[in-house]
C-alpha cells in the first residue's frame, strides 16, 4: 500500500467548484479541460499508462475531495514541492477507481477514520493557469501531454509509477560512465532500475552530482527535465557543501554527504564512517566514557580525513576540495544541450 500524503483541504461541493468552473473535467474545450487539481506532498504519482496506486486520505487533508468528486470521475495530481513552496505544473490526471473507509492508529494508539482511495493513471497533463474555488484548486486549461513522444524536443525521464530510492555511478574509462538508478515499483512492489552511460559527455565528478540530481527532480516534481535537473543539482551541491563546512567546523564528520535527498556514498563519506567507528570502539576499549570516546573519535576522525584528501586550511577552498575530491561531486554549470543530451540518454522510464 503506498500512502499518499496531501496538503490540500476540502470545503464546500463539488457542485459550488462545478458552478464556478462552467463545466467539469469530463467536457473538454477544444484540447484543454477543466479539472479539479489535488496537490501531492510526496510525488507519489501512478503509471499513467492505466498503473494503480492505492493511497491513504485524511478526510480533512483531500480524503473529503475524493469522496465528493466520486468514483468514476478523473482529476489531476501534481507534485507540491516544498522546496518551492510550489504546485509543478506537470502532473497525472487520475481516475477514481474505488474509495472505502478504514481506520488507523496513531503513536499513541488513538483511532482515527481516514480514507482508502485507488486511482489509477490516465496519462501526463500540465495545467496553464490556476484559479480556487473555496480552497479547491482548479483550472479551465488543462491539457494532455505526451511525454515520451515529445522527448527529441523536449526530453524528459518520468518518475510516476515509482520510488527512486538510490543509485551508484561506475567509471571504466572517460568513455564510459554507467550511471544506475533504482526504485520500487508503486503497482508491484517490485525493483525497477534504469541506465544511462554518461561517458563522453562529462566528467565523473559531473556523472556522479547528475545521479543524485536526477533521483531529486523525480522525487521532488515527479519528472526530470532540463529545467528540474539544474535546480536539483544547484540544491545538492550547496547542501553537499555545508555538510562538509559543517563537519569542519563543529568536528562532527557523521553530517559529512548528508543532504534533503538522503545519504551521499563517496569516498570522504565511506572514510569517515570507518575512521569514526574504529576510533570509537578503541577508545572505549581503552576505559574511556561515551561522551569523551565519541569527542575523540570525532577530532581523530576529521583529522585523518584532512591528511588523506588534502584539505587546506583555506576555508572557501577546503569546501570545494571537499565537494570534488572528497565526495566526488563537481557543481560547474553546464550548456542547456548538455542537460538535454544527458537526460535523452536515460530511458523514459525503467520499464521496457
């Protein structure tokens, strides 16, 4: 089952929201339609080639919506980013398949009623204009859009109908630079994975940043494209950076690689993580308490780590060296066509 957590509420009809908009989603005008809109906070999206999701509503927070509009009815789900503070205008229009009631506890054992809803993908659609209606979001322009048909002009990697959850980057040679990325399929539950080989095209600190990056877009607005992939990249590096200004700084080299989009595996990581936990346990073993092993252990380790990368003291210039020789991860902007090469070289999705 695949929670799918909302910001969105609910007041008023559907009837009120269908006086406002004229006509509903099911009447399109010439290629655009009117349709309600439901923000999704954690980019859960379905296939929209016919895939289900089946999702758990809090009646205040959009399970009130669902049940208003009905079974049968179609609306579009797009990703809220936080990161934003921003409804992204691609989403997947949606069909009600089925809505039932269950109850569920909290941490404290308190029952609440909440709603189950499967909804099943229709396709890729973009809205052009937002109005409201109450607090119902709407727009009188929504059209389909084909995605995959589009990608020679417009290329783009979908993240509807699965999780990313990670990825690694090999390097053979300047040639050849597999980039591997993995997630669960939403419907199945099963491992899904795409590959792209990056060699030729940039270099392994650049394929290694796009791997994170991409997996950010996906997650974040539930699609990768040129635009989505320079934002992403821009905010991994500059998190990646303060976590090793910070690590300096406060000697605390567990925060080292850690960012919004989760843990960084690299070298500088990979090393702190051993140093830290050998220097842990000696120092326990040589009688000392918790708190003064940990202390050591954290001073030892970053100083180990400075000796083995090289680090100055300079402290804009140790960032930097941090970023591209400790973690392997290089935040030069590149050409627009370069983005656009990058993603063409992924599949559309990790299906087929």
């Amino acid at each position: 089952m695949t929670a799918v957590v909302l910001v969105s509420t609910s007041e008023g009809t559907p009837a009120e929201v269908t006086k406002q908009m004229g006509v509903y989603n099911q009447f399109p005008r010439g290629n655009k339609m009117h349709m309600l809109i439901m923000p999704v906070a954690n980019g859960i999206l379905p296939r929209p080639q016919g895939g289900t999701i089946t999702g758990m509503f809090i009646i205040e927070n959009g399970g009130q919506l669902l049940l208003d509009v009905g079974v049968g009815k179609e609306i579009l789900i797009c990703p809220w980013s936080t990161e934003d503070q921003g409804l992204y205008p691609v989403g997947v229009i949606v069909r009600i398949m089925n809505i039932w009631n269950h109850t569920v506890a909290d941490e404290s054992g308190l029952e609440m009623p909440v709603l189950m809803a499967k909804l099943e993908g229709r396709g890729h659609a973009r809205w052009h204009s937002l109005r409201t209606a109450g607090t119902y979001i709407y727009s009188s322009d929504v059209e389909h859009i084909n995605l995959k048909k589009m990608r020679k002009d417009y290329p783009a990697i979908s993240g509807a109908g699965w999780a990313p959850q990670g990825g690694y980057t090999e390097f053979r040679d300047k040639s050849d630079i597999p980039v591997t990325l993995y997630g669960t399929d939403l419907e199945t539950g099963q491992e899904v994975r795409m590959t792209a080989n990056l060699g030729g095209l940039v270099e392994l600190e650049q394929a290694h940043t796009i791997e994170h990056s991409v997996i950010r877009a996906l997650t974040t607005y539930g699609l990768c494209t040129p635009r989505t992939l320079i934002e992403a990249m821009s905010r991994e590096t500059d998190e990646l950076k303060k976590s090793v200004e910070i690590s300096i700084k406060h000697t605390m080299p567990e925060v080292l690689g850690l960012t919004a989009s989760g843990a960084c595996g690299n070298p500088m990581t990979n090393l702190a993580q051993v140093y830290l936990a050998q220097e842990f346990v000696s120092n326990i073993e040589a009688g000392k308490s918790l708190n003064e092993s940990l202390d050591n252990a954290r001073r030892s380790t970053m100083s180990q780590l400075t000796d083995d990368i090289g680090l100055t003291m300079n402290q804009g210039v140790r960032i930097l060296q941090g970023l591209k020789k400790g973690m392997a991860h290089d935040d030069t902007i590149l050409k627009l066509e370069t983005y656009k090469k990058v993603i063409s070289r992924f599949p559309f999705e990790p299906w087929g």
